[in-house]
C-alpha cells in the first residue's frame, strides 16, 4: 500500500475526529443545559397547577389523564422521527470521514468535564 494512499485516509479521519469532538462536547454541554431549563420548567408548571388547585381556581386536576396525553404525545414524536437519511449521509461522505466523525462525536459526549 502506497503512503499516498493511507496519507489520503488518515487526514480526512483525523480531520472529521477533531470536529466530531468538538460537537461531541458542545452537544453535551447543550443538552445538559436544556434538561435544566425543562426540568425547572416543567417542576414550576406542576407547582402552579397544585397552587391553582389549592386556592379553588382548579376544583381537580385529572393526573392519570394529564399522564396519558403526555405519554401518547412523546410517543408519537419519538415513533415519527425520520433517521433514514442519516444513512445515506454517511454512506455519501465515504467510511473514513464518518468514522472519524462518529469515534470524535463519541469521544467528545463521553468526555467527563
């Protein structure tokens, strides 16, 4: 195998591994702030459901049902994701440019800071 070759590998492998990581630890560092505004969010909409309910504006609050339209809801957003172009996207850039972009984006989400 000629060093041509493995060089016209091993540079664009790299290259995507160092953007992957880069959006690796940025994604990580965004959803970690997104689960904190949705959990405050979501923590004061109950708090003023159960204040509304305490001070007689709500005479009672159906929770179970509250439940189920919350479930099917997710449910029908997770099952109506479409991901099948992602396939075509890695299959398009070629194998070393994916696999280095997916081990960097990898890297980069698992990093412990």
């Amino acid at each position: 195998m000629s060093s041509e070759v493995l060089l016209s590998n091993i540079i664009p492998f790299a290259g995507s591994g160092l953007v992957g990581y880069a959006i690796g630890f940025a994604l990580k560092k965004i959803l970690r702030l997104m689960l904190i505004i949705v959990g405050f969010l979501a923590g004061m909409f109950f708090v003023g459901i159960q204040l509304l309910q305490k001070y007689g504006y709500v005479s009672a609050v159906n929770w179970d049902k509250l439940g189920n339209d919350t479930s099917t809801q997710i449910q029908h957003l997770a099952t109506n994701a479409d991901i099948t172009n992602l396939h075509g996207l890695f299959h398009t850039i070629g194998l070393p440019v994916s696999g280095g972009l997916g081990l960097g984006l990898l890297a980069g989400f698992v990093r412990t800071r």
